[in-house]
C-alpha cells in the first residue's frame, strides 16, 4: 500500500467515520441516561430515510425542510415508544428491550408493503466531486462531516449547557437523587428518547442520497453504531465521536489494504483487543 | 326445532366424497412451488420469475388447463418470499415440499438453491432454478435443470468485446461473497484469462454492504479499463457504480448474469449507466413475440419488468415437458425435459451442455447481450453458448 494511497483509504476512512457516529449519537445517548440499548435505531435510521424520500423526492419539499420534518416526526414517535412501552413497563431493561426488538421487526415487516418491494433511491442534494488529498469524494459525502458536526456540537451544547440537559445529567447519576430535587424523570426520559430518535432519523436522512433505500437499511449501520457506543465506551458523547471516527479508519485502511472480507472480521478483532486492554471501552466509566 | 337436510344434497356429497379429490377439484391442481426473493435487494429478480411464472400459467389455465392423459389440470403457483437469505430460502422450499406437497418448484438464488440440494434430491422433487452455483448442474442432481444461462454460457459475450473494444485490457471484478459469487467469478477470471485479459483486482462483498468506497478505491488503485459485477444483484450494482464513478472511475462496467438496468440506473445516475453492458435485459428492440409479451404482463401487473422475459423460463419449460411426458411423474417429466424441443420468447430453447456439465441439465438458446446507451438497454448481440 502507497503512501498516497493510505491517505486516500484515510479521507474515505473520515467520511465514513463521520456516518458511523451520526448513528451511534442517538444510541449512546439512550445508554447513557437509561441504560437501555435501543434495537428500534435502525428502524428509525430507515424511517428517517424515507421521510426523505417521500416528503423530499415525492412531495418536492426542500430537503432541509425535509430533513427538520424527519426529526420532529421521528422524535415525536420517540416520545410516544417511551410513553407507550418504556413507561407502562416501569424502565426494566430486559423487558424494554425485548419490546424495542419487536418494534424493531414490526417496522421492518410494515416496511415491504407500505414502502414496496423494490430498493427505492433519493436523489443527490450536493451536485458533483472534489478532490481531497488527491482522491475524489462526493460533495454529499463531504457533506457529512460538517453536518454531523453541527449535530455532535448541538448535541454537546444542549447536554451540557442547558437546564433540561442537566435534568438528563442528574438522572444519568442519580434517577432518584434528581427526582427528589424535583426533575420530571418521566418527561425527561421521553426526552431522551425523542431525542435519541430524533438523531437516527436524522442520520437515515443524512444518509438516504449516498444510499438505497429499503426496509432493512439500518441493519448494518445499527451492527456498526453498537461497536462504536461499545469502543468509545457506553454512553459517553466523546465516546461515540472517537469511536466512529476510529472504526471508519479501521475499516478503510483495512478494506483498501486487505479487502472487504478482512476488514469486517478486522473490526471485531480490534475491538476485542481494545475491550482485553479497557474492558469499559475508551471513555466509559467501571459503574 | 328438528332441522333435516334435503335427501338430494345428502346424496350429492356422498357421491362427491366417495369419487374423491378427482370430482371434488383438488386433483385437477398441479402445484407448482416457487421460493425467490419479493423483497430485499434481490426483489428486481424474484418478482418477476413469480410473477412471470404466474402470468404463463393463467393463460393456460385460461384456455381450459393443461392436458395431461386425457385430463385437464389446472396450475397454480405457490409462491414465498426468502428474501436472499438461506435460511429462509430453507424455510420455503421445507414448507414447499413438506406442508404445501409440490413436487415441481422453482428456486432462485445459488446459495439458496445449494442449501436446499439436499432436501430437493431427497424428496424428488423437481427444481428448475435460477441460480448459479459450482455444482448445481450435476449428474448428482439429476432432477434439477437450469432454466437460465450460467457463466459458462455467459461468458462467451467477452469474445464479443474482445473483437470490437481490443482497447480493453485490464479487468476488475467484484461479486457477492457467496456460493453464486465464488463460481462466478471463478468460471468468468479463467474465461477471460484465456482470452488474453490481465484480471488486476478480485474482490468479494457481503450483501448487506452499502459503502463500497474503501475496496473500489483498492480496486481502482489497479486501474481496470472495466469492472465486472458479475452475480451482483441489482441494488449493489446501482451503489458500485455511483461510488465507482464518484471516484474517477472512467472505464465500462459489465454484468453478465441479469440485472434490470432500470433499476441500476435509478441508484447509480443515468449518466453514470452509460455503456454498461449486461446480459439477459434488453429493452430495446424488443421481437413481436416480446412485444405482445410485454403487453400481457403489463396489463396483468401495471409496470413493465424486462427481467421478466428471461425468466419466464421455469414455466416454460415444465410446460413443454409435461405435455410431452403426458404424466406427472417428476421423473418421466425430467426425461421430457432432456429432449424436449419448447419455445421461450427468444425463440427455441433446449436443455443440454452433457460436455461440460456431464449432464444435459442447463438451458441452452440464443442468449441476448445489451448495452446501456441513453439509459435504456438496447440489444447488441444474440450469441449461442460455447456448448451444446
């Protein structure tokens, strides 16, 4: 492998780097305050998709109007799951996620008859290529990395700077501590889970012009969040960036050097050895 | 109140109950399974081989049913979804043979076909898949007859671009990494090595992969003049091409399996189609026998599907051998099918290749080769296979 063409396999890494940690936000941030994984991502990842396709590529709304529609809509389905499976079911985590992971099926079950058969497509909203240390990406491609920042830097801002992000910091401490001093853990949760959806919807729709569109399209990149929340650490925000950023690398160099069959049996050895040398992942915390 | 039944309606189902299924209807059914992928990324071939095989069956049940020893049968499909996946493909073809009782089916996919091997001999049940997998067509698979033209065949169109592109000298080929994929490129590399192409860079991806970025940029690092995409589904294909060309990629993209060019070119750009060159899926021009073809299906399932022409194969072909065999045997049909003469809507078709197979299993015609000019798949070439 050349020089030049390690850095090149390294802008496709960042790229894809930046895909995988618009997807592994929502997922993380769910870990974080409940403690819960949520198997329904990539069913949201593919709704947020085709609310693109059809309110964007069909209604001929603005993509970005478009994109603020997946968000709003797909977060107000989150907040209806936490009310309506998370709540009644007291917060248990088997239970929830058992009842996420049939949401999951039912979504993707509903999805052939509702969406058709066929794979569907969207398409480009940034015309063209550039050059970047001499390989050539896709406008929406580059795209991603300033897109997903903004999300990341909102997100992060939103957390830390807001009262109702420090509501979410006290329950991810303390559930009962933060009750006592007066947060509504029960609106808060189904912020979190608005929000958490509202992130994958955001990243299907991100994602929906670079793709195909079909019923299991969040399969994969569901596969690949759940590495990256578990090498950055669970829950942990910086966790989910260093880790995507890490395993879109990972997989570049690898799939450029060696192919695409080592560079997915790659992906798993490196974080096995990652997890033997921290077992709570980069940024996690023992509890 | 004391309720009676009228004595001629007791008598009527005592007559129909002691004649049987004959009388009653059941038995003038044949079942005829069909296990392919209606949704998925290999949905562009699986609905029209169901739907293709539908459409032919209708029409004779239309004009009375088929005639067999004197009887009338009608056909009817049955037909499931397996998605692309060997498990379900398993699934299907055990409900197929087990609970739905068909003795004829029809499987699409190679993998999914191989893992069903066995249960297809042990059941003797007669498949007339669509799928390509090393071994399939085999003197130890003696009641399963390709209906569709394999590499072996296929490969013959690469003599075709030899002689009028000699500028084309590099090859560059990614497949699924499976059954279908391995053979593939496996028959297609020793093809065209023997023609004097250099093959620079094979490589294999899993069907769920969307983001082809890291592994063309280690393809293009070889600077093919053409990629193959040999066994690829349709979905894939779209996503290899757009990404192949996002990244300078200039040269020609070839796919002598089946892809649906239409459906590609939605993924991947209609510009980014362009001289792309496929086997199996021509739109344009399209013989009077397609012609009227293209007019039933459309009529019948509202959106034209060219894949549907090659696909209709299966029921063509068990047709012909029924009439021939004149018996539901699946063996005496499997003897009507190694020398029966049918017409498919390219024109006659045959089973053979006993040379190269050491069976005269695999279907043999006039294979159509198109080349994608303006976004539509016009026809280049008729070709025979290298074996008969």
């Amino acid at each position: 492998m050349t020089a030049g063409l390690l850095v090149q396999s390294a802008v496709i890494g960042v790229s894809i780097g930046s895909i995988y940690i618009l997807m592994a936000l929502g997922l993380t941030l769910m870990f974080g305050m409940m403690h819960i994984i949520n198997f329904a991502h990539g069913a949201v990842y593919m709704l947020g998709a085709f609310v693109i396709y059809y309110v964007f590529f069909q209604g001929g709304v603005p993509y970005f109007a478009a994109f603020v529609i997946a968000m709003i809509l797909l977060g107000a389905f989150g907040y209806l799951v936490e009310r309506s499976v998370y709540r009644p079911i007291k917060g248990g985590i088997e239970p929830t996620l058992v009842a996420l992971l049939a949401l999951t099926t039912f979504l993707q079950a509903a999805g052939y008859p509702v969406f058709g058969q066929l794979d569907k497509h969207v398409p480009p909203v940034f015309q063209g290529t550039r050059s970047v240390f001499g390989v050539m990406i896709s406008v929406e491609r580059l795209m991603i990395i300033p897109l997903a920042g903004i999300l990341v830097v909102g997100l992060y801002l939103f957390i830390n700077k807001t009262r109702l992000g420090a509501a979410m910091r006290a329950i991810e401490q303390d559930k009962e501590a933060a009750a006592l001093q007066g947060v509504n853990v029960n609106m808060i949760n189904g912020l979190a889970f608005g929000i958490g959806f509202a992130l994958a919807a955001a990243a299907g729709a991100l994602m929906a012009p670079i793709f195909k569109l079909d019923p299991m399209m969040g399969e994969q990149p569901l596969l690949k969040a759940f590495i990256i929340i578990i090498l950055g650490g669970l829950g942990s925000v910086p966790g989910a960036i260093v880790g995507g950023l890490m395993l879109g690398l990972v997989d570049s160099i690898v799939a450029t050097a060696l192919g695409a069959e080592p560079a997915f049996l790659l992906s798993f050895v490196f974080i096995i050895l990652l997890l033997l040398w921290k077992p709570t992942g980069l940024f996690g915390h023992a509890n | 109140m004391k309720r009676t039944f009228p004595l001629i309606q007791v008598v009527a189902f005592a007559v129909l109950t002691a004649a049987g299924p004959g009388l009653a209807g059941a038995a003038d059914v044949i079942k005829f399974g069909v296990s392919t992928p209606l949704s998925g990324p290999a949905a562009p071939w699986g609905i029209p081989h169901k739907n293709a095989t539908e459409l032919i069956f209708e029409e004779i049940n239309a004009q009375g049913g088929l005639d067999v020893g004197g009887k009338k049968y009608k056909l009817e499909v049955i037909a499931y979804d397996h998605k692309y996946v060997i498990a379900e493909g398993v699934a299907t073809v055990n409900r197929l043979i087990a609970k739905d009782g068909v003795k004829y089916i029809s499987v699409l996919g190679g993998a999914v076909v191989k893992a069903n091997e066995e249960a297809v001999n042990e059941g003797r049940v007669l498949n007339l898949p669509l799928a390509y997998a090393d071994g399939l067509v085999s003197p130890k698979n003696a009641l399963t007859f390709h209906a569709f033209p394999s590499p072996p065949e296929t490969t013959v169109f690469w003599k075709w671009v030899k002689e009028r592109h000699p500028q084309i000298k590099r090859v560059a080929t990614i497949s699924p990494n499976d059954d279908t994929g391995w053979w593939s490129i496996k028959v297609e590399t020793a093809y065209v090595q023997k023609l004097g192409y250099e093959v620079v860079s094979k490589e294999f991806f899993e069907r769920t992969m969307t983001d082809f970025n890291p592994v063309l940029l280690r393809m293009l690092a070889q600077k093919p003049d053409i990629i193959s995409v040999m066994a690829s589904p349709a979905g894939s294909v779209g996503l290899i091409i757009k990404q192949a060309r996002e990244l300078g990629f200039k040269g020609r993209f070839i796919h002598l399996g089946q892809i649906d060019t239409a459906v590609v070119g939605n993924i991947a750009g209609k510009a980014n189609v362009e001289g792309t060159w496929v086997h199996g899926y021509v739109q344009n021009p399209l013989p009077e026998k397609i012609k009227n073809w293209q007019a039933r299906y459309t009529k019948k399932y509202g959106e034209w599907n060219a894949t549907s022409i090659d696909f209709a194969n299966p029921a063509f072909a068990f047709v012909a051998a029924v009439k021939k065999a004149q018996s539901l045997d699946q063996k005496k049909i499997a003897e009507a099918l190694g020398t029966v003469e049918f017409d498919n809507l390219w024109g006659k078709a045959h089973f053979g290749g006993k040379d190269y197979y050491g069976i005269g299993n695999q279907i043999i015609y006039p294979m159509p080769f198109s080349e994608v000019k303006d976004g539509v798949a016009n026809l280049v070439a008729q070709l025979t296979p290298p074996h008969n």
